[in-house]
C-alpha cells in the first residue's frame, strides 16, 4: 500500500487533444465550423468523393435543381494539401474578420461571397455552353469548389480597407496591398500549372463587396443583433461566438502589448509587408463611390446624417487601424480588455441560462 506522503503520479496529457483544445480556445465559432467541415470533406474522400455531390456543376444545378452545391460547394475538399492551405490561411485570417464584424455577419458574408461566385460561374459557363455548339458539354460540366472561391474573396476584401500606401511580400517581391490577391492569384496558378476560373470570380467578387457595389448585400448591425436573438439563438451561446461587446472592429489587428513582434497579420505562409507614411494611409475618401472603412457592415447615408446609434455603425474595420499585412497601430482598447469584455458576456449568458434551469 501506498503511504499517506507518497505522491500520486497524474496521467501523461494528449499533447493531440491539449492542441486540439488550444485551437478550440482561440478560434472564434464560424471559422472552427469551416475548417472542421473541411476535415470531414476531406475524411469522406477516403470513402467516396464528396465532389461529386457538392461541387458546383452547371449540368446538375439547372438540369436536375440542386441548388445546394451553390452552397455547399466551398467546403468540399478531398486532397491533402488543400486541407494544410486551408488550415495555414484561413485560421488567421478567418479569426480576424471573425472578431472585427461577429460570427453572425462573418458566417453570412461568408454564404453570400460563395454563392455570388458560384452563380457568376454558372451564368458564365452556360452563355458559353450556348454559343459552343456541340462542345458546350464541356462548360456545362465544369466544376468549382474548394475554400479558396471564398478566400481569394475574402483576401480581396481585407486588401482594399487595408491602407493605400502599404505593401506585402510574396516570395522574394513587395506587392501593393492593392493588387495583392491579383499577385497571389498568378502565383496560384503558375506553381498549379492552371488558371482556375472561379478563383478569378471570387477576386471580382471580393473587390466588388470592398468597393461598395454590393452594398445592399451586406448584413447590417441591427440584423445580425435581431438573428442571434432569434434563429441563432442556439448558436449564440457556444464557446466561440463573437457578438455584442465581443466584436471588437479594427482592433482585431492589433497585437497583444506584451507579444515582442510587431509583424503584422498576413497569410502565416508569407511574410509582413511594410508600412510607409501612416500618416497618409488614414485620410479617407468620402467621395461617393469610394471604399470606406468599414463597409462590411451596410449604412445608409441617412443613418450617418442622423447620428444613428453605434449599432448601425459600420465596424470593420472603423478606422485605418491594423489590417492584414500592415504595420501596428494604436488602438484604444487592447487586447486584455477585449478578452475581458468576452469573459464577461460570457458570464451573463450563463447567469441568464442558471436563472431559467430555476424558473
């Protein structure tokens, strides 16, 4: 028998499950769910190929009414490597845009940026289907899937609210944050061997949303608050999702004070550009038309005039703060105070959830 001062050896932990739990901690809900998707994707490809059933093919979609695959078809994924690009880009940079807008606006920008892509490849595969002749069999069965149709959107999106002035290195080249994704996009296909054509759409559609053209697409504040207390109610209260005080707009770019690295935050696989003239980079064009910060959001013109509350307040990202790739800039809430806010909105959902257990 063991004596009462003898030490009781604990359990080796799972350094599998310890990452796992991590990752869970620091990843806001909507992104955990598509890169958890894409896992399953890429699982079921051992089995049978989820392509087949979820892609984006003209054919199927107008001919048979499945309608889905124009959802659905960004999170198939049945390679390997996909799987590891998926996970190197879209962690970061999903947990940004996640935490400056909320998971509801986040998860829907998501939805629309996938389907207008995929309705673009559809309308463009069919007009050339139609004046192909007897080769037009060859567009009606082409395919578009794949995370990137929403990535490269997304890319897109962040580069343009990023400022003007800064630029990103890819490989051994500094690009404008301009023409950045046009840069990747290139890069994309020469080391595949092949231009994909709906990475290309996802580009024009990621520009389109960033310049204002698709501004009554965009979730509004007021909205997002009335769906997560209505139908995403369920997910409202999961560990992860980001909402009410926990958005914290720009300020998602802004590093921990007590992290030694002033890096900004750029696709992990490429390094951070540099910055010139922040002075510069923070006037804004209000002519009409222009990009404006935070216009992920959409504002009328009316509710600006009238000093509307902050709920109908574009929040991502507000100011010339910190976007992906650019140099550190001051913030008037840090990080600490941000996961604080999060804690506590997290305890009163908890109190309300114990309140009703005893009603």
């Amino acid at each position: 028998p063991h004596s009462p001062n003898s030490s009781i050896e604990t359990p080796p932990t799972n350094p599998f499950l310890t990452a796992y739990e991590a990752w869970v901690a620091k990843t806001p809900l909507v992104t955990r769910y598509v890169l958890s998707l894409q896992v399953v994707s890429y699982l079921c490809s051992w089995i049978a190929n989820p392509s087949f059933a979820l892609s984006t093919i003209p054919e199927f979609v107008i001919f048979h009414f499945e309608f889905y695959r124009l959802v659905l078809s960004p999170l198939v994924n049945t390679k390997i490597i996909s799987l590891i690009f998926a996970f190197v880009s879209f962690s970061e940079a999903g947990q940004r845009l996640e935490q400056s807008m909320g998971s509801a606006a986040f998860g829907f920008l998501f939805i629309c940026m996938g389907v207008l892509t995929n309705t673009a490849f559809l309308s463009i595969c069919c007009t050339l289907a139609l004046f192909s002749g007897d080769s037009g069999n060859v567009f009606m069965y082409a395919s578009s899937s794949g995370l990137w149709t929403v990535l490269f959107g997304m890319i897109s999106l962040e580069c343009v609210k990023a400022p003007r002035n800064t630029s990103r290195p890819l490989l051994f080249a500094k690009v404008p944050v301009l023409y950045y994704p046009v840069a990747l996009y290139i890069f994309f296909a020469l080391i595949s061997g092949s231009f994909s054509f709906p990475y290309l759409i996802s580009l024009g559609v990621g520009y389109a949303y960033a310049f204002g053209y698709l501004e009554r697409l965009k979730l509004t504040p007021a909205k997002a608050k009335q769906w997560e207390e209505t139908i995403l109610s369920n997910f409202h209260r999961r560990e992860g999702w980001i909402g009410g005080t926990s958005i914290v707009g720009s300020d998602a770019w802004v590093e921990d004070p007590s992290s030694s690295s002033g890096a900004g935050s750029v696709l992990p696989m490429f390094q951070t550009g540099g910055t010139n003239n922040h002075a510069e980079s923070r006037r804004v064009d209000h002519s009409p038309g222009a990009p404006r910060p935070g216009s992920v959001f959409r504002t009328g013109a009316a509710a600006d005039s009238s000093g509307a509350s902050s709920l109908d307040k574009s929040s991502f990202p507000e100011s010339s703060g910190r976007a992906l790739g650019s140099g550190t800039t001051a913030s008037r809430r840090t990080v600490a105070e941000t996961r604080a806010a999060r804690l506590q909105a997290a305890l009163e959902r908890q109190a309300e959830r114990n309140n009703n257990a005893e009603e």
